[in-house]
C-alpha cells in the first residue's frame, strides 16, 4: 500500500495549518498531510509530492505553489528555507506567537486533558534577531550543494563547510555565510574559523566513515560582552590545534575565554567530557539585576538571555513568597531561578544531576 502514495503529486493543496515542531499541515481526500513549516505557510496553495507514508498520516514536501499566502513576510536570511536554524521568518511574529500558543494550549488540553484557565499572552520578544547567546556550528567535509547550485548544471568539486544541519539530514550540513541568530562576533568568527582552516587543508569531519579533524564550533556571548569559543576536535593533531587556536587569539583579542576538547566518539554529545580551558578566564559572565552568573562551557543557560530575564521575573512574581517559604530550583542550570527568589523566602535549595559542571570551569587555563 505504501507504493500507492510514494512520490504521488497532491494537487492544489490547501496549507491549513500549523503543527507540532513547526510543520504545516494540510488535508488530502481525508488524510492528514504535513509539510515542512520553512517551505510552506497557512493559506499557500501547492502541489505537493508524497515522500513518506506513516500509518495514519503522509509527510510531503511542495514541488509548485499556485498561490502564496497574503500572510506571508519576507524572511531576512539567504539560506531561509535550506538551514535548519529558523522555520517561521516567512511568518509575521504576531502570528508565530499565536501558533505556538495555540500548540501549549492543545498539548495540554487535547493530549494531556488539562482543564485550563484563561491563558495569558505570550510575552513577546524585544529582538526578533540576533538574540541568541549559545550556537553550535558543525564541520563537514562535504558541504551540502543548493538545488539552485545544483541546477546551474556545473560540476561541483567537494568543499568542506561550516555551518548548521540541512532540515530533516543528520548528516548533511549547510555551509553559511551569515546567519541573524547571534550577535558579532559570531559571524566573523565563524567564518575566520572556516577560512584558515580551508587555506591550511585543515580535514573537516566525514561523519560517515569517522574521520576528520575538525568537528564542532561553539560560540558563546553574553550581554556584558564576555565571549567563549569551544572548538571540539575529533582527534588530536597538537600542532593544527595550537596554530588555529592562536590565529584566532590574534584576530580576536577581546574574546574572553578559548576552550577545546578532543571527541572521538561516534556521535555529538560532549556533555560527558572534560574541556580544556587553553586561555583566558574558565567562564564568562552573564549579570541581571544585582546578580552575576558565571557560566561555563558545559552549562546550562536560556539561549534568549532577555527572555530568559523575564521569565525569571514572572516566575518570581507567581511565586508571591512572604519570606518563610522553602524553595526548591529543579533542573537549576547555573542557579539562576534560585538566585532570583533567594532574597524573598527562608531557604532555597537547587538540585541538578551534575553540579559540578555548572561551579565552573573544571580546568585550569593555559599560557596567557
């Protein structure tokens, strides 16, 4: 039966609306349809072409659009809709919020059948842009090719990238020139990475047959102008590590904190390891109010440092403590909600499964 739908063209499909993790869905002949929400909007109308069939629903993707929604924005970014960093820049934020409003409200009422309140509005974000204080780029031996590149007919030799992972491929990734998530120095320190390491024949990671040297770039910022970089390696090469670590140092003096860490594992994860702090301070610092929170390389912190304040806000507020009260801050990260309603109860206490990561930097820096 799955034969019957595989690459079958849907004509002149209606996109309805949007679903859980920022799909759109649509209706055909009575089947639930869903689509990537970057490539399509509530109120296009699209062919579209059937690439998977699941029990009780198709997942496709638009191969012709006949009318585009009156909804629809312009998005700012060049690689919107072949990243996977943004799925909604087409979409006004007014409405995104409405979205992901309406999505709380149906998980907690439709599946997890919670009688609700009166909701309140989500609180909107001042920066719809470079609001962002962590991301985490990935290096691929072979970038991912546009299908506009595609389409030019060239022949196309393999080039190593930087950058995020291509919708829906693990093991394709995207190689950016810019990317409106996070302010500067991101950019040009992504691309002073990329840059030396290709002049220097540096070996970016080939996920697939676990070779490589070059694997993650991570960069961190926070509003008192602290920057870290954590570049994590495959393997060990002492010499290629030392020259880009210092080629950087050189082009970016202000940067507080450089970080690396070796990660021959078989997938991402480097939660588990040890970085090694090879110069500056062992953490940056991140303030709101009167308070101060030192974070590391392997912490814990909201990605939305202004939202991340408001939160914290509301969530003392709704905490209406008198001062006698006894808190407890689960999940506390770098303690941050402890902190805020320590002054207004008698006792707080905040748990985390390894505390150690977030008292610190659990290595000593290198040679200034």
């Amino acid at each position: 039966m799955a034969s019957n739908w595989k690459n079958k063209i849907l004509p002149e499909v209606k996109i309805l609306d949007v679903a859980a993790e920022g799909k759109c869905l649509a209706r055909f002949e009575e089947r639930v349809v869903f689509v990537p929400g970057q490539l399509v909007a509530p109120g296009d109308v699209v062919d579209l072409q059937v690439v998977r069939r699941r029990k009780n629903y198709l997942e496709a993707v638009p191969i012709r659009f006949h009318h585009y929604s009156p909804a629809r924005i312009a998005p700012v970014c060049p690689h919107f809709g072949q990243c996977g960093g943004c799925k909604w820049q087409h979409l006004p934020y007014a409405q995104q919020l409405q979205y992901k409003q309406q999505q709380v409200q149906d998980n907690l009422s439709r599946l997890a059948k919670i009688e609700l309140p009166e909701i309140s509005p989500i609180l909107p974000s001042e920066n719809l842009y470079f609001y962002r204080n962590k991301l985490e780029f990935t290096f691929s031996h072979q970038r991912w090719r546009t299908p506009e590149e595609l389409n030019t007919g060239e022949v196309w030799e393999n080039e190593p990238g930087l950058g995020f992972h291509v919708p829906g491929r693990f093991d394709k990734v995207l190689d950016l020139q810019t990317c409106h998530l996070q302010a500067e120095p991101s950019n040009a320190l992504r691309d002073a990475v990329r840059d030396y390491a290709r002049q220097k024949h540096l070996a970016f990671f080939d996920l697939r047959a676990q070779a490589g040297f070059l694997r993650n770039l991570v960069i961190r910022t926070a509003s008192t102008g602290d920057v870290m970089v954590l570049l994590i390696f495959f393997e060990e090469d002492e010499e290629a590590r030392v020259g880009l670590l210092e080629h950087l140092r050189a082009r970016f003096p202000l940067v507080s904190s450089w970080f690396y860490l070796i990660n021959s594992k078989k997938n991402d994860a480097y939660q588990d390891l040890v970085p090694v702090c090879y110069a500056g301070q062992g953490f940056i610092e991140e303030q709101m109010e009167d308070l101060r929170f030192r974070i590391g390389p392997l912490s814990f912190y909201q990605t939305n440092s202004a939202q991340a304040y408001r939160l914290y806000e509301v969530a003392r507020a709704f905490a209406a403590l008198e001062g006698q009260e006894v808190v407890y801050d689960l999940y506390t990260g770098t303690g941050t909600i402890a902190n805020f309603v320590a002054r207004q109860c008698q006792k707080v206490y905040w748990l985390r499964i390894c505390a150690r990561r977030h008292r610190g930097c659990p290595s000593q820096c290198g040679p200034e």
